[in-house]
C-alpha cells in the first residue's frame, strides 16, 4: 500500500521497481511485491465480504545483494562479500539461469506433498 496521506492509499498497491526499499531491484523483487500486493488485496477483499481483519504482509529491510550469470560461471555479492566460480553459478542458477527456482516458487509445476504451501 501506499504511505498514509496519499491520495486514496488504501486502494493502490506498488510492486516491483516502484516500491521504496533497501534492495537491489531485479526480476525475483518484482516477483516477490507482486506475491505481497496480491496476498494484501486478497485480505482487503476477504475484509469487505465477510469483516475479517486484514493480517497484512509488510516488507522487510533487506542488505543489497545480488548474482549474475556471466558464461559457466557467477558472480555474488552480498554483506557476507563477494564470490565467484561455476559452483556459485549451481547454487543460485541451477542449470537454467534460474528458470527451475521460479517456477517451482511460483508453483507452477504443482505442489510437492512434501513441501509447504507458501
């Protein structure tokens, strides 16, 4: 939601480079506001439809951090430094420039009975 004292506050959400935080923006951040809008606006109407109270999600700080592909190998950087090799590429890419930690994070594929909803 937007600051109090904004013109109709209540009514507007803010989702990815727009948003006011302390991360570096990139596609899982777009990602990330847009699960949160999605899930405030879903209370919002759960709220005008049957009274219940909102539980909201809010945004927390967050270090600047980021990874980047570059050939068979990565870069990351963070408040812990930075690192690189094909190892980094493994951990924050998998094989498919993070197409598979994605999708199973948006839960594309279906759940895992294993694993939580989110």
């Amino acid at each position: 939601m937007f600051a109090p004292g904004t013109p109709n506050a209540e009514q507007h959400f803010c989702v990815g480079d727009l948003t006011r935080w302390s991360g570096i923006k990139r596609c899982g951040w777009a990602m990330h506001t847009g699960h949160y809008a999605a899930h405030n606006i879903h209370q919002l109407v759960l709220q005008r439809y049957t009274g219940q109270e909102p539980a909201f999600v809010e945004l927390d700080e967050v270090a600047p951090m980021i990874g980047l592909a570059v050939g068979a190998k990565a870069v990351a950087s963070g408040p812990e430094g930075t690192i690189f090799g094909e190892d980094v590429l493994k951990a924050y890419f998998k094989n498919d420039l993070g197409f598979t930690i994605c999708w199973d994070w948006m839960g594309l594929g279906g759940r895992n009975k294993q694993e939580p909803a989110a």
